[in-house]
C-alpha cells in the first residue's frame, strides 16, 4: 500500500470487474445549466446505474475481489439507503447471501427494494448504536463479512471508476465536483483524477446540515457529524479514516449549500434536463450554480457527478 | 404529390433541415421493463429533446421551409402545449416573430415556457372556438403564416424523422408503439416506417378518455373528439385530413388506456429509468404493458417513442 489506501491500479483494476455488472454511464450536457453556471458543465449520469446510484460501483468491486471463503458466509452491512441496494444486488449477482440492518422508520420503498435483491433485512431502532450492536450479533451469528459503504479501500477503488469514466470519455476536464456524504465517492475520484489529470481541480458538494467534511477540512482533523439535518438522506454520515486521508490532502475546497439551493438545484435538473436525481446529487449543481464558484477563474470545463436518483415519488419538496 | 401528402424523401429532407437545431435524442433500455412487456424495448427519448418533445422536429422543419417572404410576417397557431413552445423556439432561431394564442387557463409554466423564447402571446377563452377566433384576427392583423400543430405535411415529415433516427440507430423492429393526438407523430411514424422496415407493425396509443382515433378507425372515418378527459394533455385533438389518410392504411391497431395505466406506466418509467415523461408519452408505454399486447406473437423488438417531458412538478399524479 502506498501513501493512501487505495491507488489508480486499483481503480483500474476495479473498472474491469465492473464492466459486465454495471453500466457506463452516459454523460449529458444542458445548454441551459451551462447559462446559468457560466462555463460547460458535464454530468456524469450515475442516477442510471444499476441500482439507481454509483454505490453499485463499490459494492460489487467489494463483494467480487472476496475469496470463495470469504463469500461463503456471505455479506453484511447497515445502511437504509443506496449502499444497502448495491451490497443486496451484488451479493445477489455472486449468489451468496446478503444481511442488511435497517432502521424500522425505512421507507417501504427502499424497503422493498432491498427485498427484490433477495436480502435478509433485519430492522432495528433508528439510531447508530442500534443499528451496530444489531449488525455486531449478525455478523457473529453468520460469519457474514462486513462490506462498509465507504471506510472501505475496495469500495472506494470502485467509486473511483466513475471519475475514470469520465476522464476517458471528456478527455480534459477543468474540475470535478461531487457530493460528499463518508467520502468514498469523492475520495475515489481525487485519486483518478490527480492520476490522470493533476492540473484539475476537485470539490466537494455538502448541505448546510450535514458539514461535517467542510468543517474537517477547516480544522484539519476528522469533526464527527452529529445531528444532521437535511434533505439529503444520502450524506448523513461522518467520514472514515481511509476517506478522509485522501481528501485532506487533494481537495481544492468544499462549498456547502442549503436545503433549499439544493431543492432548486434539483428542481431545474428535473425540469430542464428530465432526468431524476435524488437530494445528495443535487448538492453539486447547486455547487456550480453559486455565485462564489461561478467567480472562479480558469475553470472552462467542469464534470459534475449525478450520483444517484433514488427519490420517493410520494414525497417530493415541490 | 404522391398518395400521402408526405414521402420518405421529405422525411429524409426534414431530417436535413432538424440535424442543426435539434437533438439526435438517445434510445434507452431497461431490463425491469423488459421483463415486464416479456420482450425487448427500445425507448426513443423525445423528452431529452429541445423544448421537452418532438414537437421541435415539426415545428422547425415547417419554420425553416418558408421563404423568405412567407417568414418575413412571422408565424403563428394556437396551442397551450408543445406545439406552441416547439413554434416560439423555432421562430426565434429564424429570428422571426411567432404570435401564439393560449387558453387564459394555461399554467404559468407552459406560459413562461413559450414567452421565454420571445412569443407575442394572446390569452382567450378556454374554448376551441375562441382559440380559432382570437387566431383568425391575428392572422388578419399581423399577416403571420399559421402552423398547424398536426394537419400541415411539413410538420408530420418533421415528427417522422424520430422513426428515421430509431431505425438507423437500431437497424431492426418488429413493431413501434407511438401516442396519437392528432396524428402528426404516428402518421409521419408510419410513412418512415413503412418505407425503411415494410414488415414492422405500427401501433397507436391513446387514452380511453381521448380516443376518437381508435374509434375511427374502427368507422373507417374521422370521428372528432368532443369532451376530452384524460390525464394526457397533449392528446385531446382529433385526426386531421392529412394524418388519418395515412393512419387508416397503415396502422395495426390501437390500444387505449386508462389514465390509472398511463400514471402506473409513468411512475414506472420515473422510478426505474430515472427519466422524466409526461402523461402521454406513457400511453405507448402502457399499451407495452397491457396483457392484451403482450399476448401477441412475433414482436421481440419494440420501439417505443416517448414523446415529451413537459409535466408540472407540483401537480403530478402521485
């Protein structure tokens, strides 16, 4: 292991065992949002991966690279959202068992998707003591193996090949930026990126309510997120060890926007490009669409990262 | 003149003419879909389109037909949907001036849609009536060129290159579903469609609440749609002249739906393609669905255009 946890082989590596499970996203472009945002934006349509979401890419690098041994008992995970999905559907592609703990206020939706992969879902109190301790007595009543959605070098080697992606496609980009909830996603995408292209700038995308990596960055240290408050149900959590020693050391910075930047965001994404992204990625239109990141300069071709579109229809804020 | 008052040339002509203003517009898949119809699908999306719908194909291939002279007074037509946003764009892409009138209950959306290409709008009566009346006068007035939205053979040679696109992109279909309002997109489907693949089977879609094509069909002539009631606002009119000549001698059959069908079918495409459409684009979509259609034999490749994305977010269906 090098410097950071995970590297560009690994991604590459991880971008071969993701080809024939997962799909190569297309990237679109909007004349109107290039308007508003001031330079060209490229958004990488990861709200049409499998499972709805880019977690795809980690789960199943996670869940193929283990041994037939490992894989024998299984995985495991606690999670209510995109991660929970893609472990289920990975595990389901290698056809071994799958063990999700979920918090019993979970949506049937996700509920349901969840179920249609074939898991085993276990609900417990909505806490992250809870959602532990419930996930500690799986893991020691199956043997199953934990696959973390983020803290995780494999997955973020899977996350990371979105960015590849993107790169191979677009040839140059000025900057990337995406939403960072543990960092996986981001964390994956500074190594490809200061791989393939060092001179390009990478930011990060948080809500107001859950800033816990911008308020890391500041103090340079990891700050726990405590609270959240947002609605962007995809970036809760806190970041993890591995995450965080790649971010501090490549990100240009990290804007943070509110809740109703982010519906906007949304909303004019929905509207102007019909395509359906959930909360957390609208976090990084929102991004570009400030006036602070439209002042800066040199940056003429920006790569947006749509992470996901797992929205409940029946609940939307507009 | 041949027999229609379209050919494949005008079609390969209008084709010409849209590449410069128009997108070439993806065909998605999805194999939850498939799964569902029990065959292949091939989704054509007119609502990535320019201005949300085909209706840009038409509208621009009849504006950038005029001469100079004809343009020289601007053009105009009534509608409160597409038609009148595909008209305005591609007035202002001329630099003409476009007049549209608009029923005085049009949402605000649809009416911020069509000024912000630079239409004169006139508000009337929601009546047909009114609308023909208030169009009258400003033609008298302005001297404007009307462009019907369907019964006008340089608008359906428009709305037949999206057949022509598909079936370059796919090389082969068994059959292609596609809505009728007043038959502008489907007859031009049939006069492509007949052309490049004659033993490819044409099927109309139309909501049980709108259904005066599938009803004269059946009477081997024109019934007109009085009192429309459907969730699919843009399939209220009924045939013209110039498109049931085509329709009646080329069209399989058609199906109708319910408006339960049409928003179970857009939900469907909502949630698991993460695409936006809007009601009347998910008839042809439900008709896939229906166990009717699914019933019937050799038709393993589909083609199914999806004809816009135009829907107000804060009055949807679910």
């Amino acid at each position: 292991m090098g410097k950071y946890a995970v590297s560009i082989d690994d991604i590459r590596a991880a971008a071969g065992r993701i080809k024939s499970v997962g799909h190569r996203t297309p990237i679109l472009t909007s004349q109107t949002l290039d308007k508003m945002a001031g330079r060209k934006l490229f958004f990488k349509c990861e709200n049409f991966q499998k499972v709805g979401a880019f977690k795809l890419r980690g789960g199943w690098n996670a869940v193929s690279m283990l041994s037939d041994e490992e894989a024998a008992k299984g995985v495991c995970t606690h999670s209510s959202g995109n991660h929970a999905q893609a472990l289920a559907f990975s595990a389901m592609k290698r056809g071994i068992a799958s063990y999700i703990v979920m918090p019993n206020n979970v949506p049937d939706v996700k509920l349901d998707a969840v179920k249609g992969y074939g898991a085993n879902i276990t609900l417990c109190e909505p806490t992250l003591e809870a959602r532990k301790t419930t996930l500690d007595e799986i893991v020691k009543k199956t043997g199953a193996h934990e696959v973390h959605p983020f803290n995780n070098p494999n997955v973020i080697a899977g996350q990371g090949t979105t960015a590849l992606e993107m790169i191979e496609d677009l040839g140059e980009l000025d900057a990337i930026i995406a939403p960072i909830g543990g960092g996986g996603l981001m964390s994956g995408t500074c190594v490809t990126t200061r791989s393939l292209l060092p001179e390009a700038k990478l930011f990060g995308a948080e809500p107001t309510g859950a800033d816990d990596a911008y308020r890391s960055l500041k103090e340079g240290k990891i700050i726990p997120q405590t609270n959240p408050n947002t609605i962007c149900d995809g970036l809760l959590t806190s970041l993890g060890e591995y995450t965080w020693n790649i971010l501090k050391d490549h990100l240009e910075a990290i804007y943070t926007v509110t809740d109703d930047e982010v519906i906007n965001a949304m909303r004019l994404v929905w509207e102007r490009m019909k395509i359906i992204i959930e909360p957390s990625s609208a976090t990084a239109v929102a991004v570009a669409l400030k006036s602070e990141f439209k002042a800066l300069e040199g940056l003429e071709k920006v790569g947006i990262i749509l992470t996901g579109g797992n929205v409940e229809l029946s609940k939307l804020p507009f």
